[in-house]
C-alpha cells in the first residue's frame, strides 16, 4: 500500500518533469521523422521525453520493466513490476499545433492496473488515480460515471473509424449529440473521465489506452475491443472506452451483441 | 477612424461581459430546448446572452441594427450600422462540456465587415481584429498565414459532411494530417487563425462566420461558399475558411475548379 502510494507520487513527478521539458522544447527546433507513413510521425522530442523518463524510473527502480512507445522497450506487461509510457500523444497535434497533446504513464504489477496519469501538457491538467486510489484532476476529485441519455452525449473516435462506419460507429454516433475529433487519444480519453465526452473509439497501441483504463474501471468504464477479441497487451487493436452500464446497449447498436 | 476604435473597446467590453455572465450561469440549471431537431438545441442562457448584448448595444448605438442567433433578429447585413451576434457558438458543447464553446459579435457598415471578435469563454481567449485593425489573441498579435505544405496541415470540420466527402471534403482531408471535429465553428476558425488548422469547413449561417471572416481577410484567409454560389449573408450556407493561397488548389482537389 505505502509502496504504491509513493510510486505514485513518484509518477507525478517524472510526469510533471516530461512536460516542462516537453515546453521547454517548443522554442527550439523539432525533428520530425516519418514513421510507417506520412502521417505516422515522431519527433526527437518524442525520444528525448521517453528516454528522460526510463532513465528517472530505472535509477530510482532498477529491477522495474519498461512497455515504451519509442526504442523497442516493450517488456511483457504481465510480468512483473511495469512502466507502460506515452511520451508524447497526439504527437501530430505537438508538431502542428504546440498544443493539445499528452504524457501518459500506467504501472503494473503481474498484469494488474495499479495506477495510471495523463498530462495534458499545455492545459497544465494532470489526471491520475485508479486500482486503490481515487481519480483525480489536478485537485479535483472525479465522481464515477452517471447515467445520460444516448441523445444527450458527445462521442470521440478516430475521424477514418468513423467516417467508414467501422463496425456500426458511425451508427451509434448517430443516436448522440455527435461526433468530437480531438486527435489524440489521452485528450479524448481524459474527456471520457471527465464526463464531457460518453465514449471513445480508436485503434491504438497499450501505452495509449492503458493509462485510461485503468483510471477508466475505477469510474465506471471499461475498455474492450470493438470486434470482441481479447485485448492483447500488446499491438495495435481497435478498442472502446465506454461505461459499464452503457456496454450492452452500445454493442447492441453497433450490431456485435452475441 | 476614432469612431470604429471606440466600438472596438465597446465590443471587447461586452464579449466579456457576455462570458461573464455564461460563466456564472453554469452553476445554475440550465433550461434546454430542441430548436428543429433533437440535437439542434438552444438554452435560456443562449437567449439571455443575447438579451445583454442587445441591450447593451441599443443602449449605446440607438440606431444600429441587430443580426442576430436568437429571436428573430435579422436587420439585413448590406442596410446600415450592423452587429452580427452569437450569444453562444457550440450550444452543444456549452450543455455537455460545460467548455469549448464562444460568444462571436461581427460589426459592419453598409456591408462592408469592420471588426470581428470570438471569445473562447472557458479558456478567456479572445480573438478580435480585422478591417483596419491587426488581429490579436488576447495581448498576441496573430501573424498572418504562412505557407506549408498540405501534408503538414490539419484541417477542421463539420463531422458529417467529412463522412459524406462532400464535395470532395474527405478526399481532401486525405491529402492532410487529418481531420478534427470540434463541435463549434467558433472554437475551429479560431484554430485557423492561429495557424493550429489550416482550413475549417461546415453548414452554417452568417453569425457563425461573420467574425472569422472579417478577422481571416485580415491574415490572408478568405470565406467562400463550398459550392460555388454567393455567400447570401442570410441564410445556412456550406461554406470553407481557408488560406487565399491555397484556395486554387483546394478547389482543385475538391472537384470545383472551373
């Protein structure tokens, strides 16, 4: 318990540390690199943040793994002591807009969620909490999930997933308030816990949602995949984060009730 | 000269009186009505805002004229001093999210736009400028538009008309870093005049853009209809936002050169 405690504390401290020098960053000059495509983008800055935080959590617990964004560390996230890192999403908003992106850390133990943090950098709004510990906002407690009508909620997703009416999506998004596009995947998902946003719909990586479902299960959510094959810990999977109560009825719409 | 700096100071005074007052209101109940449709929604505190705005502009300016959201006011643009008014641009947002939504006031002259303001309420960010004032973000003088490439743009629009590709949308936005959606035309031409989107597309009626296009003609932006008719300054129109020299080959890409 005291453990964990101090690991979280220690989390928002390197979180904090990331995002100043992220900041820092932004009046120098940014190397962008092309990924796997033109669109798929990383920046020295990306590097530079993921390698200030393994080498924070690795001095302070050398025998902690690490499950990275950049560089290859992809430790198995079931075995033992894990760091899951996000250095920078929503890199393209960073490089065009200097704003509206994330650091995103979730720890651990033998595959169980202890605790996860997303840093809206620029907003200065750090979210943190989940397995023993409540959710928070900065300094604001985050009530759990309250039911809303369907046609009174705003939905986030990934623009492409949307448009294409990936497995009923666009469906579903048609009985809301409609359809927010925000670019990244901590930014929605920090909307989802707040309660501006219902649900979220993208086709990510662990270090994107891991952070979110973890804060996400203690408020009443829950992330699965949209296609209904287990979450892999591992690769890029299209996922939900939606709320418990709302699972069946958005499953239903969406046609993949079984 | 000194007479148009002064409504300036006036229109920067009521703005923030105007989100003063929405500030305020989000603690109390917020009474929600359906205007055409179950997600065309307008509140009291809408009508109320424009009430102030109203009144404060009639108190000061007996003789010039209102074109406005709510309660039918609609002096014609071309016909003498008019003020162009939003109480609240993102009603949607404003009763989800509680955030991301703006107050817009345009002014004209016998059609001619003289200044324009949009008001981010929760982020106090306050845009205004244009005709022969320099556009500013708060204390920030907004340069004007640079040239980059589309590949290293995003653009911003209406979530619908994306999934549709109207008139050729999607395809273009294929071109760039993707899409956003933010649920107010306000917030997202905003985003264009701070070089954050390069371009912003969408349905929508003169108080939408009256501001952003007096304040983008200012920084090398020009409004025009999607389809290829006059802007009517009257009615809901498909219109674009985008950079004056860009706007040949966004034509071209969309399908509407000739």
């Amino acid at each position: 318990m005291y453990h964990l405690e101090n690991k979280l504390i220690f989390a928002k401290e390197i979180i904090k540390e990331a995002g100043a020098f992220i900041k820092e960053s932004l009046s120098k000059t940014i190397t962008v690199e092309e990924k796997t495509a033109f669109d798929d983008l990383v920046t020295n800055i990306d590097k530079q943040t993921q390698d200030l935080l393994v080498a924070r959590i690795k001095s302070s617990f050398p025998s902690d793994n690490i499950f990275a964004e950049e560089n290859g560390l992809v430790h198995n996230i079931k075995d033992g002591n894990v760091w899951v890192l996000d250095p920078i999403d929503g890199t393209v908003n960073f490089i065009v807009q200097q704003d509206n992106f994330c650091v995103m850390i979730a720890y651990y133990e033998e595959g169980q969620g202890k605790f996860g943090l997303i840093y809206n950098v620029m907003a200065d709004q750090l979210f943190y909490g989940g397995g023993q510990f409540d959710v928070y906002c900065n300094d604001k407690l985050l009530p759990a999930y309250k039911n809303r009508p369907l046609d009174r909620c705003l939905v986030a997703s990934n623009g492409a997933m949307y448009a294409k009416n990936f497995h009923g999506l666009k469906d579903l998004i048609d009985k809301t308030l409609g359809v927010r596009v925000y670019g990244g995947a901590g930014l929605s998902m920090s909307k989802v816990l707040s309660g501006q946003i219902l649900a979220y719909f993208s086709v990510i990586y662990p270090w994107d949602y891991a952070a979110a479902s973890i804060m996400g299960e203690k408020l009443g959510y829950h992330l699965e995949t949209i296609t209904g094959e287990p979450l892999d810990y591992f690769s890029r999977q299209a996922v939900m984060l939606v709320p418990k109560d709302r699972l069946e009825e958005i499953k239903h719409i969406m046609g993949s009730e079984n």
